[in-house]
C-alpha cells in the first residue's frame, strides 16, 4: 500500500496547524492495512521531533525573558485571518 507514505511525505509541506493531524492519523491507517511503518513512521516522527525542539526553543527564550514569571500576555488578535479561521475550522 503505497498511499501511506505518499501522505506521511506530505507532512513537512504543511503548516503546525492544518491538515497535519489528518493526514498523520491516515498515514497510520494505512500501516494498519499493510502499508510499510518505517516509510510511514520518519516523516511523522521528524515533524513530531521538530515541532518539540521548537517548543523547547520557545520555553527557553521565555525563560530568558524574564516573563515566566508574569503572567501571560493578550493575545494577538491582529494575525487571525480568514486563511487562519479556515485551517483551525472557523473556531476563534
């Protein structure tokens, strides 16, 4: 079954939020029916490995701020766009 690691591959190509969740969860459906684990399994583990030394690159600079210890700040509301309505499902 080629059509999971064709869609695991298409991981890197999107954006945090999206359709990433989907397409890891139909990846790993595709394993379920026969599809090769270690072609379906690095480009989602490289995304979850990316995604979590970005987290800690975050928690770092945080720290260093100072601002850890203030409480967390407005959020920006200016960067919701309808393209970012359109990928989190409209749900402000």
């Amino acid at each position: 079954m080629l059509a999971g690691p064709r869609l695991a591959a298409l991981l890197p190509a999107f954006p945090p939020i999206g359709p990433r969740p989907m397409l890891a969860t139909a990846a790993g459906f595709c394993v379920e029916r026969g599809a090769d684990p270690v072609a379906c399994a690095e480009p989602i583990l490289g995304s979850v490995h990316q995604d979590l030394l970005d987290a800690l690159e975050f928690a770092r600079r945080w720290t260093a701020t100072g601002a850890a210890e203030e409480e967390l700040p407005e959020p920006d509301e200016k960067i919701i766009d309808d393209a970012l309505l359109a990928r989190i499902d409209g749900d402000v």
